[in-house]
C-alpha cells in the first residue's frame, strides 16, 4: 500500500487532510482510530471544516483527518507486469502447504485483494479483511508519520523514512502492499534529540528496559505514535547482529546518497534508489529471502538501466553485501521471472558482485552460486509456508547469519548476546522494566559516538576464506537432514 498515492485527483482541504475529487478516498481519523471510505460526489463534498458526514463532523472536531486515494496510479508498464506476475503467483499456493499459512507468509493478500470477483469465498475473505486492516495501518502510519515530519523539521534533524511507505511509493498497485510499523532513520548523534523532541510531543519509548539498551546498544529503539503505530527508529540500517559479521554501511553516508518520496502529498526524505534496493536485498537475506512480497520489493525498487544497475553495484560493495545482494537479485529473478524485473540486469549484476576482485572473492561467489542452484531447486522458497528450510538457512548465510561451528560464532562488540524477547518479566525482554535515566543517556552517548558502520575488525582473506568453507561444510552436511 502506498502512502505516496496522492497525486492528480486530491486537494488538500485542511491540516493533514486530503480528499479525493474522483472515484473514492479513505479518510483516517486519529482521534476516533476509525477509517471510512468515501465513494463518488460523498468524496468531492468532504471539506475538514464543514464535513458532510456525521462520522466526518465527530472526527474533524477532535483532529484533522488523514486521507489518501488508494487505487492504480500512472506508472511505468514494469510496475503493471511485477504487479500481474505477483498476482499470478499468489493465486496458486502448492499443494503441498496449508493454504492460507502460505498466503500469510508470504504476504500476498493484498495482491489477492485485487481479483477478489473471482476468489473462492472464503479467500475472498480472508483478503478482503487483510486488505482492510492494511488501509487501516497505512492511514494511521500516515498520519503518525506526517506528525513526525513537523516534529523534526521543528527540531532541526534531518531524517528517512525507510521500507514500508517508501517502498510501497514504487508499486503501481500501492494498496497491494502492506507492513506492520514504520521503520525511521536519524543520525546517531541526533538520536537522543529526536527522542526527546517525541516524548515530548507525546510519543512513547516502548523499551522500557533501559538496562538492556544501555548493554546491548540495539540499532534501534521503539515508539509508540500518537496513532498506534509502532515505530523502528533506527540510528544504524543493519542490526547489531548484522554489522558484527561485517555487514553494512555508515548512517552519514545514507543521507549523503539521500532521496525523497511523496507521502502524504510531501516530499519526505528516504534512501536513495540504490541505497534502497541494497537495504531490501539485506534485510530479506537476514531473514531468509523466502517471501514472495520481499522479492516483489526487490522487483519494484530495482533500476531498469544499466547505470541504476552499475549503482547498485557500488552500493552493494559499500555496504559489504555483495553475497546479499547476489543471492537475493537471483532468487527474485527466478520467482518473478521476465517483465516483472529486468532480469538480465539483476542476473549480470549478481555475477558481478560473485566474481568480485580477488581470488578469495572468487572462490566464494562460485560456491555461493553452486549451493543455490542446488538448494533453490530442490527447496524451492515458494512452496513454503515458513519454517528454517535449506533454502532459509542459505539466505541467512549470506549476511553471515548461516550455519556455523559454534566455536567460529562472534558475540556483537565483543560483548555477550543477550536477546530481545517479548516478554515483560523476562530480564532479556525490552518490555521488561528496568534501569535509570542513566542508562538512557549512557546509552544514547554510546550512539552518539559511532557511526553505523560494521562493527567487527576486518579479518585476513585467508582467515575469512576459511571459516567461510567450515561454515558451508556445516551446512552441506546438515542439507541431506534439513527436512
């Protein structure tokens, strides 16, 4: 879903309000925590002063209404085919999985949504209700972050919107995608400020074990919007995790490679187009790269010329991801196929990244290509509903995260792994309350004094080289007994 879609057709028509002239709107009140969606002349006679609509006058009298017109918007014939590729794909679940478990894991209710008229019933429902939760989150993520945008430009900090909003700007059916919270970037010196400027407005810090920020120092924090939404605010792209394998790129030189996506009929600042396409291709290998909607991100975010792909090249390389990136171009190529992405593009760029400079590089980028033709073709990502399939572990190798000798696995900064569980009276748990505000500062002064660059001392090619084939030994020995 698109909280970018708010081009020809809607005027804004009072704070943080926009309405449709055509066709239908769906308005989002934060007060009430209620949308309604108008249709026809109801959505030309919306005015934030004077609404027609009684639900409309309750909810303008208490906060403004957020609203944005959800449908196709014009865009590039790639956009339409990934959007029919994608659609095609999500009518035909395998037989071999629990049906509704797969459409839910790999997140296509939203692209059902689309061909509901000739849906069995029950699926029918099944994505007419996940389609309505998704308008429901979009608008209140909206609204939230159009809040944050007038705390920050009050404050001074420069920003990013990253992932959900920003990415879901580039599908031509925007409504189709969907996401849970809302993922912000701000500089590690300007964390602190910007806590401050949110919990002063109002918002709340929903890590309440300060103890644990204060020892773990995570890459992000979370908040509470006014709205509900929760939102990721990260200081670092790559988890604290991620960058000990030596993943991941400083924060400056994000916003130094900085773009802007309209959301909420404004310009808002998110990662550049290369930047962008690195981060989705990072973020799904850490968590496997077994969504069908993470390869449909990669598809819409991905350039279609030759110099979009020479940047993501480069971008790759300064994020230490070329295996991320390899993999994941190639395992989004052979899901979609041709015209839902370029493939050829996405497959020379893959090779690139594999043959890389040296013959340590080389070494590794063959034996990753030869695993995942084996893998992806006798574990193929698609018929599963989940679970830490070959096909999972394979994709999480790539940032590091694969099987290993337990002796060869590096604790985050040379400190011991603590994780962050959900649950209140668990002392590893974020939600469970403990610390001072000392803790809150010595850790936000720990944040200020880094980067977001990856934490871990490079390693000599030959050490690196090594534990690589004792890691992938492991793992071809496991694969016979993965399932």
């Amino acid at each position: 879903m698109r909280a970018a879609s708010v081009g020809a057709g809607l005027v804004r028509a009072g704070p943080a309000t926009w309405v449709g002239l055509d066709g239908e709107v769906t308005l989002f009140s934060p007060r009430l925590g209620r949308c309604v969606v108008l249709e026809g002349e109801a959505a030309r006679e919306v005015d934030a002063e004077k609404p027609s609509d009684p639900l409309l006058r309750l909810a303008a009298a208490g906060a403004p209404l957020v609203g944005a017109h959800l449908g196709t918007r014009p865009g590039p014939q790639h956009g339409a085919r990934l959007a029919d590729a994608v659609t095609a794909l999500a009518l035909e679940p395998p037989p071999t999985v629990d049906a509704s478990s797969w459409r839910a894991h790999h997140r296509v209710l939203g692209h059902l949504w689309q061909r509901r008229d000739g849906l069995a019933p029950d699926v029918a429902a099944e994505a007419e209700r996940a389609y309505a939760a998704g308008v429901e989150r979009h608008l209140r993520t909206l609204s939230d972050l159009l809040a944050w945008r007038a705390l920050m430009d009050a404050a001074g900090i420069a920003w990013q919107v990253v992932k959900g909003p920003a990415v879901a700007a580039r599908y031509a059916r925007p409504d189709a995608r969907t996401w849970n919270d809302l993922d912000l970037l701000v500089a590690p010196a300007d964390l602190g400020a910007a806590l401050a400027a949110a919990t002063g407005a109002g918002w709340r810090l929903a890590d309440v074990n300060l103890t644990l920020l204060a020892d773990v120092v995570p890459s992000e924090v979370h908040l509470l919007a006014p709205s509900g939404t929760v939102v990721d605010l990260h200081w670092a792209l790559t988890s604290t995790r991620v960058r000990s394998r030596g993943v991941g790129t400083t924060t400056a030189a994000l916003f130094e490679r900085s773009g802007a996506v309209d959301v909420g009929g404004a310009a808002v600042p998110t990662l550049g187009d290369a930047d962008t396409l690195v981060h989705l291709c990072v973020h799904a290998a850490a968590s496997g790269a077994d969504r069908l909607g993470w390869m449909a991100d990669v598809a819409a975010a991905a350039p279609s010329t030759p110099g979009g792909w020479r940047e993501v090249a480069a971008a790759a390389r300064d994020w230490r991801a070329p295996r991320a990136v390899a993999g994941t171009l190639v395992r989004a190529a052979a899901m979609l196929g041709p015209g839902a992405l370029d493939v050829p593009g996405a497959l020379s760029t893959a090779s690139s990244l594999r043959r890389g400079t040296s013959l340590q590089q080389r070494a590794v980028g063959a034996l990753d290509a030869a695993l995942q033709r084996v893998v992806d073709a006798r574990f193929p990502p698609l018929v599963t509903a989940g679970g830490r399939t070959p096909a999972w572990r394979l994709a999480r190798s790539w940032v590091g995260l694969g099987p290993r000798p337990a002796h060869l696995a590096l604790a985050a900064g040379g400190r011991g792994r603590r994780a962050f569980v959900d649950a209140a009276d668990e002392p590893a748990s974020a939600l469970h309350a403990s610390g001072s505000p000392a803790d809150l500062e010595r850790f936000l002064a720990d944040v200020a004094g880094r980067d977001g660059a990856p934490e871990r001392t490079r390693p000599s090619r030959w050490s690196t080289l090594r534990r690589y084939v004792l890691a992938q030994s492991e793992f071809l020995w496991r694969f016979p007994h993965a399932r």
